[in-house]
C-alpha cells in the first residue's frame, strides 16, 4: 500500500484539505481506486526513509534523473516493500496462495534496537507463519512446509497437521487458523534463495540488494485472499542509510522522505507524517507530502523491561520479567498490562498450574488469557511434533508499587526430556516476550488499514478491534540478544554404557531380592501351616518319703 492509500477509507484531520484530491501527490493506490483495472499487473516497490526531525535533508540536495533519486546519505530507518501479482510467483507458490485464504510470515532478528518511525509493533525474534486454507479446501499438509525449508532453511516443519497450532478463529474472526514459530538468527539461507531465484547473472543491483537484507531487523510476507497480492517488506535499523535508489523501467517507484509532525487536531490513536515523496520516472522533482492515519501500535515511553531465568533454573525455570514503570501510557482508558510468550518445543507453561489465583497473585500474575493447544504436559521432547506452544499472560503491578517504581513478575515454566547428548548437557535458545499495554479506544474509534502497522502478529488477533497496543522496548544488557540461553542436564552420552550396565545390575538385583523374599514368604507359610502332633510331656515318678 502506498503512503496515501489509507486517505480513501477517512479523511485528515487537519482544516485546510481532504484527501485524496486532485492535489493530491501521485501514489500508485490513488491512481487505482480510480481506474481499478486499467493498470497491468506489474511489480511495484515503496521505499521509505524515516528520520528524527533534525536528521533532516534538504530538499535542494536531492537529485532526480529519470529514473534515479540520489542524495546525502541519511540517518533514518529504512523500509522496501515490494507488491506482486500471483502470476509474478514461482509455480509451486502461486498454486499454494490460490488454495489459501490468507499466509503470513513474520520474521524478527533478536535485537534490541531503537524505532523512530511508525513501525510500532513489536514481535519475539524467529520465524513465525500465520496461515488460513481456503474454506472449501482442505490444505496440503506438506506443501508449505517444503516452501518454508526451501526458503529459510533445514526447520523442523513437516506438515500443517504435525507442525502446526490451531489458533482460536472462533473467538475473533480475523486471527488465522495455524501458526508455525522456529528460533532463525539470520535470513544468509533466504538471500541465497532470492539470488538464485529471482537475480540473473547480468544484474549486480538485485544481488546486492539481496544481500542488504542480512543487516535487515525484519523480513515480513504478506498474503490475503482479498487484495490477492502479495506484500514482501522488509525494515532496516535506524543508522546512516545511502540514499540512492534506482528503478527498473518495467517497475512502478515510490520513494518517500518522512518524519513525524503533530498537526492541530490529532487524536491520541493517530500517527501525523509529513515529508517529501517522488514517483521514479513520473515526477520531476519531489513533492511535500503531509497526512495522518490512525495507527493501533505506538510505544510506551520512559518504560522498558528485561528477561532473566532465576537461578538455578534446573527442569522448573522461572522467567523474571523486571519493568521499569507500571504507570498506563492513557489516562482515563481501560489498560492491562501483558506479556506473550512464543515457548519453542523444548519448554512449556502448565496451564492448570496458571489457574490459581493465589499462585498467580504471588508472581504478580493476573490472569492466564490464552493458551495455545494442545499441549502435553508429560512428553519428552523428541517425542513432540508440534513445533511449540505460545501463552498470552495479563500482568498485575504490585498493590505497594508507585507508579515510576520498578517491580518484576515471574512466570513458571517447565522443560521437557531432551534426548541424550555428550557431556550431560543441552543448551536452548528461549525467545524473550513481547510485553505490551492493551487500551480500549474510545467508541466509534475506527482502524482502516494503515500504510506502516506490522500486523498479524499472533497476539493482535486475541484482542478486538478497538484495542490500541502500547509496546514495551527490551533492555538486554549489552552485548547480548534477545534469546534466552539455558543448560538443560540430559543423559551423558559417554556414560550411558554404565549406567545402562548399572540400571541393569539395580533392576536384577531388585527382581532377585524380591523373589527371595517371596519365597520365604511361602516357605515359612507351607511350615506354618503343616499338621503337628501334640508331644507328651514326661510323667513324673512319685517319690515316697519315708
């Protein structure tokens, strides 16, 4: 979607003009809410350069030649999102979106890092994919599976039906149907893959682009029945950006300089925006652009938190979560603090065990919201094929805290039998949370698409409509990611012989001693119980004393 294209669904709230109008700057959505079926179907790409308002350039220190911009270099966030038609797929991707309702991948690096444009929302690091068949098909089960470990690797996905959770489509109709999460530091197997794909040996730009996304914080796919595009988009760290784009002549360009403005009238919910924007190969020099659009993710400022495993953490660790604040980022608004945890295989909540509500009080624990199904509590896990478990908790600040006071909660979780290894011990990666407010927005609040949101992000679809997220940066400390590391004691490889002999030896020596009291058992019953003849006690000889 382009900048512009949540204009058509509500009006800007400043006085002077609506949008969009004929004044309105060209956009690729303006042109097609016009002439729906007048342009041919052709790859388009929006780049956006993202600045604090004094990271700024001016506007005479662009150039545009044709169908290049170039500029200062420019220290902003970066965001490529490119729009395909399904035909401009490769085969076997273009037969699993038609017999899909909506498919969604998410993926997050594990890094802190610091956001300054409108790409609020927050996600734990890895691969997530959100999916939905079509109603009248039923999915198959592996292909899916083989795009995704073609795309980003050996994962551990076979089927939808192994591999796959079931998400509560019942509760809110526009959560999907299955999500699939794997731990995945890096996108080196996707660069590759797009290379060979979609880079010929003549094209150095798409090769160097491809490689740009190993430094990318983000990779996300989008998919949904209705616009029957597809949306790749990928976000870069707020740093110095070389600002120099060039277009393909067969491709559709747009480029926007932005940073954020409060203009008069902005509602609390609302994200104001005002820069410059150019169409590569249709503008001759790029044109001011203001706008605002309501935006259900913005962040909680002066608050943060970090994760920690109490220790020992041994087979029952504790997650300790330590917030900054408890102090609601609305005054006025219905606000509950939460976290969601995204578990991989290895690790689990016990959801009886977050039902006690004395239990939850003493980890400043409110209540258990969601958790996914099914979860076996007793498995070990090479014997599990779902890929994990995801639990979405609500968190209640202490009665005693002040509202800029820092304070902690914990969350029990447990781990499951790891098969055996060398040394006697597993290291896994935990994904650390994602905490957020959730606030009810005023009645009648109304969320049309927003050009920047992230959404669908497996959370989002637990909550309604109305409900605005306030997320909560993570503080690592420094030097470190946003994965949790853990030693898990698993069978010693090296000595299993031993104890196998030893178990062996204990459980005969244990059969033995029980068969050789069983046998003194029956032994001293069949004497007990044999027919014994009363002896005669002698008879004395009476002595007569004369």
């Amino acid at each position: 979607m382009s900048y512009l294209g949540a204009w058509a669904a509500f009006d800007s709230p400043m006085e002077t003009q609506k949008y969009p109008n004929d004044n309105s700057p060209r956009t690729f959505d303006i042109l097609d809410l016009r002439r729906p079926l007048s342009m041919p179907h052709k790859m388009r790409q929006r780049i956006t350069f993202f600045h604090k308002y004094e990271h700024g350039v001016e506007p005479s220190s662009l150039k545009l030649a044709h169908r290049t911009l170039s500029g200062p270099d420019i220290i902003a966030e970066r965001e490529d999102r490119i729009t395909l038609a399904i035909d401009e797929l490769p085969t076997e991707l273009q037969v699993l979106l038609r017999d899909s309702q909506e498919l969604y991948i998410r993926w997050q690096k594990p890094v802190a890092y610091e956001t300054v444009g409108p790409w609020k929302s927050r996600l734990t690091p890895g691969l997530h994919v959100f999916y939905t068949p079509s109603n009248h098909k039923r999915p198959d089960g592996e292909q899916l599976c083989r795009l995704l470990r073609a795309t980003f690797g050996p994962l551990d996905c076979s089927s939808i039906d192994e591999s796959f959770t079931r998400l509560p489509t019942d509760r809110f109709s526009h959560s999907t149907a299955y999500q699939y999460y794997q731990i995945l530091n890096d996108l080196s197997h996707f660069t590759s893959y797009f290379e060979q794909l979609f880079c010929g040996s003549a094209d150095p730009e798409c090769k160097t682009r491809a490689q740009r996304l190993l430094s990318a914080n983000a990779l996300d796919f989008s998919y949904d029945m209705i616009s029957h595009a597809v949306k790749v988009t990928a976000l870069w760290p707020h740093a110095k950006q070389p600002l120099s784009i060039t277009s393909h002549p067969n491709h559709r360009a747009e480029v926007g300089i932005m940073t954020s403005d409060y203009p008069p009238h902005l509602e609390p919910h609302e994200q104001g925006v005002t820069g410059l924007l150019t169409v590569l190969g249709e503008d001759s020099k790029p044109a001011p652009t203001l706008f605002s659009f309501p935006s259900r993710h913005k962040t909680a400022t002066g608050t943060s938190f970090s994760s920690s495993f109490l220790s020992p953490t041994g087979l029952h660790p504790t997650m300790q979560l330590q917030l900054s604040s408890s102090k609601p980022p609305m005054e006025g608004a219905s606000c509950s603090l939460h976290t969601y945890l995204t578990l991989p295989r290895v690790i689990f909540a016990d959801k009886y065990q977050l039902n006690d509500d004395l239990f939850l009080a003493s980890k400043n624990l409110s209540s258990l919201r969601y958790a996914s199904k099914p979860v076996d509590l007793e498995a070990p896990d090479y014997a599990m094929k779902p890929w994990g478990s995801s639990v979405l908790l609500e968190l209640r600040p202490p009665a005693s805290a002040e509202p800029d006071q820092p304070w902690t909660a914990e969350v029990p979780l447990h781990l499951r039998y790891l098969s055996p290894a060398e040394y006697a011990y597993k290291k896994i990666h935990v994904p650390w949370p994602a905490v957020f407010w959730a606030c009810t927005a005023e009645d009648g609040t109304k969320f049309p698409n927003n050009p920047f949101d992230r959404v669908n992000l497996g959370y989002d679809g637990l909550f309604g409509p109305r409900t605005l997220f306030w997320h909560v940066d993570p503080k690592p400390p420094a030097g470190e990611n946003l994965y949790h590391k853990i030693q898990v004691p698993v069978l010693d490889l090296a000595q299993s012989p031993l104890i196998g002999g030893g178990t062996t030896a204990a459980v005969l020596a244990g059969f033995l001693f029980v068969v050789y009291k069983l046998l003194s058992v029956w032994l001293g019953t069949n004497e007990t119980s044999a027919p014994q003849t009363p002896r005669r006690s002698p008879r004395r000889k009476s002595t007569k004393y004369l």
